[in-house]
C-alpha cells in the first residue's frame, strides 16, 4: 500500500492550502459570512469538489476530495465556514447530484458549485435527531406533488440558504422505506426559517428551524422516487461522515502544529516548556490521534471510491475524528496554559468548533451501534 500523494494530489493540496489562507486569513470575525466569501470558496472549487465536472464541480472522488477538504481546515482557522461549505455539498448538493433528476441537476448544481446558491440539510426535527426512522414532517401526495407539514431543526445554513434539501414521511406505515426525499425552494410559500440560533461554537455557520406549513413542492422535485429518503439520507451521511471531517482532520494537524512551535518558544524555569514531559508527551498523543484519525478517514474514503461496503470503515473514521477533535482541543488549550483561554491564538475557538463533533452527522455513541452491526455483533 502505497501511503505517499501523487503530484497531482500534493500540488492541489499545496494549491488549497495557499488559496483558502489568503483568501480566509486569521483573525477575520466568525459572525457569519457575506455572499462575497461563499463565491470566493465557489472559485476556489470548494463547494462542488465531488460533483461531476459537467455542471461545474470538480468530479473528484472521495478520498481526493477529503485532501482538498482537510487543506481547507488546515489553512482557513474560520471552522464554521469549513463546517457550512461541507454541509452544503455532502448533505445537499451531492444527494442531488446522485438522485435528482436531469432538470434539477441542470438547474441546481451549477449555482451549487458555483457559490452562486447556498444549500441547507433540513433532516433533524426537534423530537428526531439520531432516529431518523420517524419523521414527524409529512408529505402528502396531491395532483403534481406533494405539500409539506412540519417543523426541521438544526439546519445548517438554513437562515441563509436558497435552497434546502429536506426528507419527510410519506407512507407512515412503511418506516424507512416511507420516507422521501425532496428539494425545496428556501423561499417557496409555505416555508417559514427561524433566525440563527445562538450557539456555542461554529459561529460562522448559520443555523436554525424550517417550518414547513401546507408547502407545495412538484413532482419534479423529488430526489429519486418516493420511498427512497432514508436511502438517499444514508448516501449522503457517507459523504458528509468522511469528507465533512476531512476538515477537522485539518483542524487537528493545524492545533498539532500551533502546540509544537509554542512549546519549542514558550519558556518556564529557565527552559522551553516542550522540554517538560508533562507537555511534550501530550503533544505526542495529539499527534498520534491525528494520524490515526487521518489513517482511517483516508482508508473510508478508498473504500468508497473502490464502491466497497463503506458503512463500517466510515463510522469507525467518523467516531475517530470525532472524538480525537475534542480531545486534542482540550489538550491544545491546556498547553497553551491562560494563553489558550483567551482568543487570541484560537485555540479556545478549535475547542468550542470541535464539541459539537459528537453530535451532528449521528453521534459517537451511533458511530459504535452502526460499527457493532457491521461486525455481527
């Protein structure tokens, strides 16, 4: 197994990391992004990597995905805008690039990649997080569609968005198999979005309810055929299991990097503190969850793109990020000292964008009930 980039990879990670730093620079306030920075990430082929070439993408498969993507988090110290870009093409523009029709492909996906339209994930409801099997948001068939009732929480981006790609019950006695999927106009009559919610981290990423109420969506609009919601959900969740946390991926090498050059600088007793095993053995185990988080994130996205069963190898990378995110944070603000708790260096910024890790795209405590399935148990 061969472990080292090609120089196509490496000069479009060199090129990544270069672009997202001068275009995102540290210290920029992450109170939300203006329509200008979502163009700029479009340009840039950040919001389409995966997506076929022929409506704008990038037509990258999974793990040359994850690269561009772990660049991005390495470089731009704005996670919330990393987190909102990724929701935006793994939860909505992929599922449509995979199941909408050709109509919606041709008139979608270009203004997806493009930075043009900005997609929000409506699939959390207030009583369904981890349990997506009982949606309470209904979809009742009527002459050319169907007409939504119920209330979506957590959408990401879904303030800002102008297009939301949303999952309802259409046949409450089929469980899975009545769930369908559809894509819905952020401003159609009938949807009603919340202001963002106050949240504790990834600030820069908008989110809040969709309230659906007798909102009419054609035919045309759904995602595959009805009944195929949870499939098409599960689909997505690969995508947004690996490649989303490609991100944090770069997020750990970026803190891993930032403790290592304080400690060499930073100085107690007459010597640097990195020379204290207490520091220096916790910056070793941060580096160490960081290639093993990176290891397994790379091996779920080769099995992907080799169109192998992924289910385990994504859950287990999901669960290893995840969790390696939250950890190595903590670690980052305890060798940083009273340094890390002050904004300055974004170190207390990493730990409060990386808690929410072991919440969204199903929790770790779901990563190891999907990961004990898959091994029979």
């Amino acid at each position: 197994m061969d472990f080292h980039l090609s120089a196509e990879q490496s000069a479009r990670v060199e090129r990544t990391l270069k672009d997202a730093a001068e275009a995102f620079p540290a210290g920029r306030p992450p109170d939300g992004f203006a329509r200008a920075d979502w163009r700029t990430m479009g340009e840039l082929g950040l919001l389409g990597t995966c997506l076929p070439a022929e409506y704008g993408g990038g037509g990258l498969g999974a793990l040359d995905t994850a690269l561009v993507i772990e660049a991005f988090g390495r470089a731009c110290t704005d996670t919330g805008l990393v987190f909102a870009a990724s929701a935006h093409q793994f939860a909505c523009a992929v599922p449509i690039a995979e199941y909408g029709s050709d109509a919606v492909r041709k008139s979608r996906l270009p203004d997806l990649a493009s930075g043009a339209a900005i997609a929000g994930n409506a699939m959390t409801e207030p009583d369904s997080g981890s349990d997506v099997s009982h949606l309470q948001v209904t979809a009742r068939q009527v002459q050319g569609g169907w007409v939504l009732n119920g209330t979506k929480s957590f959408v990401s981006n879904g303030p800002v968005c102008d297009v939301l790609v949303t999952y309802a019950t259409s046949d409450p006695d089929m469980g899975y198999l009545g769930q369908t999927a559809f894509v819905v106009d952020a401003t159609a009559d009938g949807v009603r979005r919340s202001e963002p919610f106050d949240k504790m981290g990834l600030w820069t990423c908008r989110a809040g309810s969709v309230d659906f109420e007798d909102c009419f969506v054609p035919d045309e609009q759904v995602l595959g055929r009805p009944g195929m919601g949870a499939a098409i959900f599960q689909g997505s969740m690969g995508w947004e299991r690996a490649c989303l946390f490609a991100g944090y991926v770069g997020l750990l090498d970026r803190l891993v990097g930032q403790c290592a050059a304080f400690a060499r600088e930073r100085r107690q007793s007459g010597r640097p503190i990195g020379s204290f095993q207490a520091v220096s053995h916790r910056i070793v185990d941060m580096k160490l969850r960081l290639e093993s988080a990176r290891l397994l994130l790379y091996r779920a996205c080769a099995e992907m793109d080799s169109g192998g069963r992924a289910v385990l190898p994504v859950a287990l990378a999901k669960l290893a990020v995840s969790e390696a995110a939250v950890r190595s944070a903590l670690d980052a603000v305890r060798v940083f000292g009273g340094r890390g708790y002050l904004a300055e260096h974004g170190i207390e910024a990493a730990l409060r964008d990386s808690v929410p890790t072991v919440l969204f795209s199903g929790t770790s405590e779901m990563q190891k009930e999907i990961a004990a399935k898959e091994m029979g148990l």
